[in-house]
C-alpha cells in the first residue's frame, strides 16, 4: 500500500518507521507505561473486559504482550523492505499480465506475490534471527517474569553468568544456545531458497 | 457515479485508513511525550488528557539529575570511536582483499566475515573476561574499540561486494600516473565507495547508539562512562512509579535519534534497506 506514490507516502513510511530508530530498551519502557498506567484509563473510558486483564502480570498474556511490542518496535523496518522488494518487480511483467486479462486481485496473488519471496526470505530470516537474540525489551518490560513465563535464553545465559556469577553454566549454555541458532538458521534459509521463483 | 469519483473515492478511503492507522501505531510515543510535561499528579489522575500547562520543571530536574550533556557526549565520543575504527579498517580491508586477490586473501575474507553467525550472547562472558585483561573495559574509548570488532565483519561484507563492481582499470590508470598503494586508496577508490560508506555508517550509528547490552556489561560501574540508554535505563529503574521523572527520562534519550532520523530520513531509510538485502 505505502508504495503507492501520493505526496505524503514518505510521511507515513516515517511515522512507522520512528519505533524503529528508538533504542529498544525504551520501547519496552514505554509500553510498559502504557500497559499499567495507560491500560487502567482506557478501561475507565471504554468499560471494555480487554483493557483491564493484567497483561504484565498474567503468566499466559505477558508472551503476547512481549511479541507485541516486539513488533510493534520492528515492522517499519519490514515495511520498508517489502516496499524495496515491491519497487523491484518489474512493471512490464505487470503490463503482461493485464494484456493476459488478469485483474487486480489476480495480478497480486499470481504475479506480484512470487516476486516477493526474496524479500519473505530476508523478512522472516531477520526476525528469526532477531526473535531468538531478543533482550533488552524483556529486560524493559518483565525482566523474564513473572516466574519465567517470559524468560529467553539470552536471558537465561545473562542471568546465570552475571547475577548467580556461575560463569562456566553460563558459557556451557551459551555454546548449546550457538549451536541451535546455527542450526535452526541454516535449516529455514536452506528451505526458502528452494522455494524462490526466479523471473 | 462516474468511473473517475469512484476511483476518487476509494483514494480517499485508503488515505483515511492510513491515516487511522499511523496514528494508531504512533499513539504511545505521543503518549510519552505529552505524559512528560506534566506533574505526577495529573499522570495518576489521567493518562490520557492533555497537560493543563506545559510543564518544564521535569526536564530541568531530570537533565541535572541524570548530567545529561555528560551522557550526551560519552554516547557521542563512544559512536564516533566504534564508526571511524569501522569505516577505515573494514574499507582498506576490503580493498586488498578484492584487489590481491588468491589463496590467502579468500581464507582472510572468511576468517573476518564469519563472526557474523555468532551471536553476541555466545561470547560476552569471555569478551567480559579478556577485556578486564587488557583494560578496555570500564572506558568510553575501550567500548568504541570493542564496536570494531563486532561491526567490521558485517562492514567488511559490505564493502567487499560492492568493491567488486569498481573497475580495476582505475586503480592502474593511477599507478601508471605514479601513485602509491596507499594513495590510490585515499584519493581514488576511498570516494567512489560514498554510496556504501553512508549504508555502513548508517546501520552503526543505529547501532552503537542504542546498544544496550555491551555497555551495561562494560561501562556500567561507572557513572562517568555510561551511554544514554544504560543512564535511562538505570534512572527508570530508580523512579519506577515515578511516572513523570521516568518519562522525561526516555524522552531525552529518544529525543537525539528522532531529530537525526527526521533530517536523514531518505539516507537512514535507503540505508537499512541495502544493508539488510547485502547482509
């Protein structure tokens, strides 16, 4: 949608693009304002059940909470790579298939779509690779609680190594942790390589 | 309704959902800003009202509370130190790499690019470790070192494939003109790279300015050494119920790559983009 070219195109690619360039551990802040203070309001205002879980607290709804701002922070950078990989398919294999009678909706399930899927691949690769790394937004928002409900390895390895000061458990989990990436990486870019169509 | 309103129409219906969208997805930042120009009791009694006057004192006692030009210019001294060390040594790097090129060059290249697979959290304990061995931990121009290390595989990627496309008759025609190796580099290749510098500084710069993690395990001890984002992470931890204090707090550590991001919006956008599709 946002490749469209209007005037204020480049305005709204940089308002979704702002989460981004912020460092994420104040993302994670912000969110977590929001969750407890901002949450509360809304449920004052609109009486809505929605508002008033407690989507910090609760040991099944912090995971949503955590992918959410997760995206939240990234998808202008996915944004801005779909946009690339749109510019990038070529008009006159567009013009082909509306001489061929394809519509709209035809031309980009059938045409555009299979274009795409470098950039599916560069897309998921990414936030793979970013979602396994993930952080400083748990550390911002639950710290890996409550519990361990949202503990990831980083911050296991973390944890292990510089708060119980056990710093051979820590290195011994950080080489498995390697390991998986490594694994896990190879295996999924292996896979959609296979899948890509070439012009 | 003629073919043209319609079309019309549905333009104006799309840009309305944009705009309802944007402004949806932009909402908890507008929601940090206002919160921060007022007093706590108006946070408590409601989030989402506008201030009833703009109110500064939160700035001033956090701007001195935090020696926030301090933090300013470590996070500006520790970028500037991590981008050099990378923009130099990964462009020379890859300019002999490409030019000599043969069996010990292509075992280099692989040497200097692998690290890219390794997750930072793999080797943090013994970066930690070594980096107390050699007294590069606990400083600003320690922490701008460490950054060479870890983004001169990525940059050397980078400038490696697009050296590849400037063309070797070039660096003769300059050889033949008399000039050195060194020379060529400088005043020949140096300034063709431009395009690729401005991807690399870019995607550092972003980079390094908010890392967090390699700062709090190094330079955290200290209250003369901390980057903006460990200070306001620190200081949100202090005031964790203190709402206006906190706010203020991550406004003016976001405030500097705002500013940054709406001046370069074109060369940051572009920039990310080439990085992600060469990585």
């Amino acid at each position: 949608m946002l490749t469209k070219k209007f005037k204020t195109a480049n305005f709204f690619r940089g308002i979704f693009f702002i989460p981004y360039i912020m460092s994420m551990t104040i993302v994670g802040f912000i969110w977590k304002f929001i969750f407890t203070s901002g949450f509360a309001k809304l449920y004052e205002v609109t009486g809505w059940e929605a508002w008033n879980l407690s989507w910090l607290g609760d040991t099944k709804l912090v995971f949503f909470s955590v992918a959410f701002v997760g995206v939240w922070q990234s998808l202008g950078f996915y944004i801005v790579l779909y946009i690339a990989g749109l510019q990038a398919v070529p008009q006159d294999v567009l013009e082909a298939a509306t001489v061929d009678g394809a519509n709209g909706r035809q031309k980009f399930f059938k045409v555009t779509l299979p274009l795409l899927g470098p950039s599916f691949t560069t897309c998921i690769f990414m936030s793979l690779t970013n979602g396994l790394k993930v952080f400083d937004i748990i550390l911002a928002l639950t710290k890996g609680g409550p519990g361990t409900a949202t503990n990831s390895v980083t911050m296991q390895i973390y944890k292990e190594a510089f708060t119980n000061n056990h710093y051979g458990t820590g290195s011994a989990q950080s080489i498995v942790y390697f390991l998986f990436v490594l694994i896990v990486t190879q295996l999924v870019l292996k896979g959609f390589n296979k899948k890509e169509v070439d012009l | 309704m003629t073919r043209k309103q319609k079309r019309l129409l549905n333009r104006m219906v799309m840009i309305v959902c944009l705009v309802v969208i944007a402004g949806i997805y932009i909402y908890p930042v507008y929601l940090m800003f206002m919160n921060s120009f007022k007093p706590f009791g108006e946070i408590i009694a409601d989030v989402l009202a506008l201030p009833t006057k703009p109110d500064l004192s939160n700035y001033s006692y956090v701007i001195n509370k935090m020696k926030y030009v301090k933090l300013f210019r470590n996070n500006l001294v520790i970028t500037a130190t991590g981008i050099a060390g990378i923009v130099v040594f990964s462009s020379m790097a890859a300019y002999i790499l490409d030019r000599r090129r043969g069996k010990y060059s292509s075992i280099v290249y692989t040497i200097i690019i692998t690290p890219m697979l390794i997750p930072f959290q793999t080797i943090m304990i013994t970066l930690l470790k070594a980096m107390n061995v050699i007294h590069l931990s606990g400083s600003k121009l320690g922490l701008g070192i460490q950054y060479w290390g870890f983004g001169i595989p990525m940059a050397t990627f980078i400038f490696y494939n697009f050296m590849k496309t400037i063309p070797k008759e070039l660096d003769e025609s300059a050889v033949i003109d008399g000039a050195s190796t060194t020379r060529t580099f400088m005043s020949i290749i140096f300034p063709l790279l431009k395009s690729v510098t401005v991807t690399v500084i870019v995607l550092d710069v972003m980079w390094i300015w908010n890392d967090f993690l390699l700062p709090l395990l190094m330079v955290n001890s200290n209250n003369e050494t901390k980057t903006l984002v460990l200070a306001a992470y620190t200081f949100v931890g202090q005031m964790n119920t203190k709402w206006n204090y906190a706010l203020t707090a991550m406004v003016l550590a976001v405030v500097p790559s705002i500013i940054v991001f709406i001046l370069l919006q074109k060369y940051i956008v572009d920039g990310v983009v080439a990085g992600a599709v060469k990585g």
